[in-house]
C-alpha cells in the first residue's frame, strides 16, 4: 500500500533511534521527520508521549509498542481485553480498557504518578494492572481517565472523579466530585478540568496566570471551583498545562486563558477568551507539550505558537518564541489534501504527527479495493489488461459510465500502475503521485484536485434512489396476523447492495450465500425499522442522526447492540456519538 495515509512523521532536536531533524539549513518550520521504525502505520489509533521521545503507541484491538531512545521497541498485549484510551503523564503511561480497567506502564522512580502495588520496582519492562481497579471486590470500572503532570484522576462508570495519588497507599482513589462526565488534563498540568452531568464546566489546581479560566490569576483552588459562563456540551477538548490552558469548541472555536507567554496572545488572561488569529478557522485537533501548542483546522492547516527552538526550530521566525498562532508546514504529503484526518501528540520534547485511522468509512472501502470482492465490471485498457471495479462506485465517484472512462483512458495508454493509483482516489481519497492523476483527471474532463470528498459523494449516492439495486426487507410485527397461513408482512428499504457488504460483516456473509440474481435480503435483527434505516444512513454518511419523532431511547439501545449484530468496523464511532445524544438528553 502506497505510504500517503499511513505515514508517521516526528519532529524535535534529540538524537534518538525515533526520528532527528533533517534539512537543518531548510527555512521552513516545522521539519518533519518520517519514522522508518513504526511498521504497520495504518493500524496506528493513537500516540501518547511523556516528558522525553519515548512514545507509547496502540494499534488495533489490544497491542501496543514502545519506543524508547534507547533503540529498543518493546511489544505488549492485554490479555482478554479490549483496549478504549491510552494516555500519558511526565513519566507514566495508562491504558484503560472497555471492562473498565486500567493497566500502567511506569519507571522506576519515587514520584511515580500511578497507584502501583510495587512502584519501587516498576519499570518499562512490564505492563502491570492498577490494583484498585482490578479487583472485583472494589465494584469501580473507570469510564474515562485524564494524566496531568504527575497525578492522574479516574471517572467511574456511575459518576465518581477520584484523585489516583491522594492515598498513601497508592491502592484507594479519593473521592473529589460525583456526577462526573469528562476529565481533562495535561502532560505538564498543575491543574486540571471536569464536566458534570449538571452540563458544567470545574476546575482545581495551580493557577499560574490564569490558567484554570476562573477570572482570577492568583488564586490556586484545592477543592474544584465552577468556571463560569461554560457549558459541558460546547466543549470538544481542553487541555491544561503548568501555565496556560486551550479550550476547543464543537464548534471549532479556539479560546485560551493564562500566561501570555503561553496562551495563544500577547497578553495574559484570566478567563477562557476565542484567539484572535484564529477566529476564522474551525480547529479539530489541538495538543501542547511544555513547549509547544499544535491546532489543526479542518483543512489540513496547521497553526502553532510558543514553542521553544530546540523542538521546532523557528526558521523564518527568528529565534524567539512564537506567542500567537503561525501557520507552519505540514509534510508534503498531506498538504492540500483535507481528506486525510491528522492526530497530533506532544511530549515534552518532541511532536507526532499522524493519519487518524478512525474512518470507518475511508477504511472499510479501502478494505473493499484491496480484496477484490464482489467485482461486477471491469475497466477494460490497453494491452488487454483488465482491472475488475465495483461499477456503481466508479460511475458515481467520476459522473462518467465505465464505456467512457474506457475510452477516454484508451487514448492516452496510461499504465495499469497509473490507473490503479486513480482508483485508490476513486475508493477511498487517496491522493499519491500528483501528476499521474492529474493527467488522468485532464483526460476524463474531472477538475483537479476533486472537490468533492468521498463521504460527500457517498451521501449523495443515498439520496440516489434510482440506482438503489436491492431491497432489504424488515419483518413488520406490528401488521403480522395470528393466522399462520397468511403472508409474512414486510417493510422495504431500497438500499446499494455494494455499500451494505462494505460496511457489515453481517451483511457481507448473507450475500455471499446468495445467488448473484438475487435482489433482496431479509433483516432477522428485530430491531424497529426506525433503528434499521437510520443505521442504513450511518453506512453511507458516518452519522447517526436522530429526531424528535423517533423513540430515542429505544432507537440508542437497538443502535449500540448494532455493533456488534451487524459487525461493523471495530473502529465504529457509533457509540461515541451516541454517547454524546444521551449527554444532551
């Protein structure tokens, strides 16, 4: 597979086995490093850093890697567990799982920030279970977790924020809050954040400059203090460091409080206030390290500001700290090219940067171009060289019919290696060798680079019911008679036949057990047909979209169970958004 999505790049001044600078008489900035080490990027679902580039990396269900300085790569594997977040402190990794527990990987040291049984003798060569949350008889199953500098808090399944270091033993999280939704941190954090159920925005800790956004710069909080005029269900993402803190809206808005040295302006702040150079841009990623701050638009911009030399040499900004947002370089490989979702991490003294693997959608047509299955044509080209294509993806994707793309592509002999290239555009965005593709674009009259996304032109394909060629067929119990003589009743819904196979396993094996005549297919789920069609529409958009006249409640229930009924992706956002619905009830 062509490297453009699955390529991990670094950037930073430390001599390691990671990655180094290159280019140093290059006046750009960032510069960007790609990392031969890490092999199966395209499995990458997140990377955590501490206080040095070591890097602690999770691919697939289960399996991490870390990387140390040292030139050594370590593999490990939860047993029988599935893993949901990893996070970094200045020292420790986390890793929590979907049954609620939690599992370390920490050094040696005395001021280990995790509640080890033996942190004496804790090192790097072993991944170790928390112990209060792995024991069956303390009944807590963490929900979600949040490192900051060297502490760490835990919200329990049931609502309970507890403080991880509080205890001296190490083994008993102290109740700080009930009612708890979220938690925020940091690598470098003195403080930290939480939202409650009560829809509010809490903070406690250090307050350097302003960084907690109460309204004063002095005042540091032991017990958590309200911050004001914030709702919990505006917020996408917060960060706090020892001086500074970044608010990201869902909207897209950036606000920062503390520091001015810090905080994205060129003054300091007290309270959460939008910055300025980034009013017009709708930020969808931000990290901050202790040097640095990183946010990443929806178009693939790249904005930064106080960051020390010795991570992002400044080039053409001179050898001073940045204090407000600069647009820097992204790798050439993802410039102009927003379909590509990047993650940014932050360590202390290094910056990550990655293709996000959480499109189910992008990942399970890829799947379907490199399997080959379910063929039903084939682009005929010169040499007699014939490449089988899924006719309806190709023919909505171009707005051509496959006899025109045939001959247009004809008159100009492009290679089955070129063609191939345009179909991964066609199946899944990928953009690889610029020019190839923008003599294909020019010879079938397609402007380049494409407008339309894929997930764009997707959602137009449901809204195409004429070239819906299959039927799904829902069981409908509430017009059943009790006589068993008489017909089943069904309900219809028009669907693609291609899209449904890609997108479930479930689906996928029913048809393989149909004839290639057959034009429909009975659903045995019994969920409401509500659930069914809304799912059918998450297949072609990758949203789930709920109205007031749906029974809301049923329809979350039936749509959770779908995962796993249907096999969808593993990394389906299906709960998540769900869980962002029932917030909101």
């Amino acid at each position: 597979m062509n490297q453009t999505k699955t390529q991990i790049f670094y950037s930073g001044s430390l001599n390691n086995s990671i990655g180094q600078l290159i280019n140093q008489n290059e006046n750009k900035c960032p510069r960007w490093t790609p990392l031969s080490k890490i092999k199966n990027a395209s499995k990458v679902r997140k990377i955590v850093s501490g206080n040095n580039p070591n890097c602690l990396i999770w691919k697939g269900t289960n399996n991490l890697e870390f990387h140390q300085t040292n030139n050594q790569i370590k593999f490990f594997t939860i047993e029988n567990e599935e893993i949901k977040d990893i996070q970094s402190g200045y020292s420790t990794y986390l890793i929590l799982t979907k049954s609620g527990k939690v599992f370390s990987l920490a050094q040696n040291c005395s001021y280990c920030e995790v509640p080890l049984s033996d942190p004496e003798s804790s090192t790097f060569e072993k991944i170790r279970p928390v112990p209060f949350f792995n024991k069956k008889e303390n009944n807590r199953k963490v929900d979600t977790f949040a490192m900051v500098g060297w502490s760490n808090y835990f919200v329990c399944k049931d609502g309970r924020l507890g403080d991880g270091t509080s205890n001296e033993s190490k083994n008993l999280p102290v109740l700080i809050f009930e009612n708890v939704t979220r938690v925020f941190g940091g690598v470098q954090g003195y403080g930290f954040f939480f939202t409650t159920k009560n829809n509010e925005l809490y903070a406690a800790g250090k307050n350097s400059g302003g960084n907690l956004g109460t309204g004063n710069s002095t005042i540091s909080q032991k017990s958590p203090v309200k911050v004001p005029n914030w709702k919990a269900e505006d917020i996408l993402y917060l960060q706090t460091n020892h001086d500074h803190s970044i608010l990201i809206t869902k909207e897209g808005k950036t606000y920062g409080c503390g520091l001015a040295f810090s905080n994205g302006f060129t003054q300091d702040k007290s309270t959460f206030t939008e910055i300025e150079e980034l009013k017009n841009k709708k930020v969808v990623e931000y990290f901050g390290g202790s040097r640095i701050s990183l946010a990443l638009t929806n178009e693939n911009e790249l904005f930064g500001w106080r960051f020390d030399p010795e991570i992002l040499p400044t080039g053409q900004y001179g050898n001073t700290r940045i204090q407000t947002p600069r647009k820097f370089n992204l790798p050439k490989i993802f410039q102009n090219n927003p379909s590509i979702k990047l993650k940014i991490t932050c360590g202390t003294q290094c910056v990550y940067l990655y293709p996000s693997s959480n499109n189910c959608l992008i990942q399970d047509f890829q799947k379907l171009f490199e399997s080959k299955i379910f063929c039903d044509s084939k682009l005929s080209l010169n040499e007699n060289t014939q490449i089988p294509i899924h006719k309806i993806i190709v023919e909505s994707r171009t707005n051509l019919q496959i006899s025109t793309i045939e001959d247009l592509l004809n008159k100009e002999s492009f290679s089955k290696q070129e063609i191939l290239l345009f179909l991964k555009w066609v199946y899944f965005d990928e953009i690889t060798n610029v020019d190839s593709l923008k003599h294909i674009f020019n010879s079938l009259n397609i402007s380049y680079p494409p407008k339309n996304t894929f997930q764009k032109d997707l959602h137009d394909l449901f809204n195409d019911e004429d070239s819906k060629d299959f039927t799904l067929l829902i069981k409908n119990d509430e017009d059943e008679d009790e006589d068993d003589d008489d017909e089943e009743v069904y309900e219809e819904i028009l669907v693609h036949k291609i899209v449904l196979l890609t997108r479930s396993g479930l689906f996928r094996e029913m048809f393989e057990n149909t004839t290639e005549e057959s034009k429909s297919v009975k659903d045995y789920s019994g969920k409401s047909i509500e659930s069914i069609e809304i799912l059918i529409k998450y297949f072609y958009t990758e949203k789930i979209e709920l109205t007031a006249d749906h029974d809301i409640l049923l329809i979350i229930e039936e749509l959770e169970d779908s995962i796993e009924y249907y096999q969808l992706n593993e990394n389906s956002n299906i709960l998540s958004q769900l869980n962002e619905i029932k917030n909101k009830l």
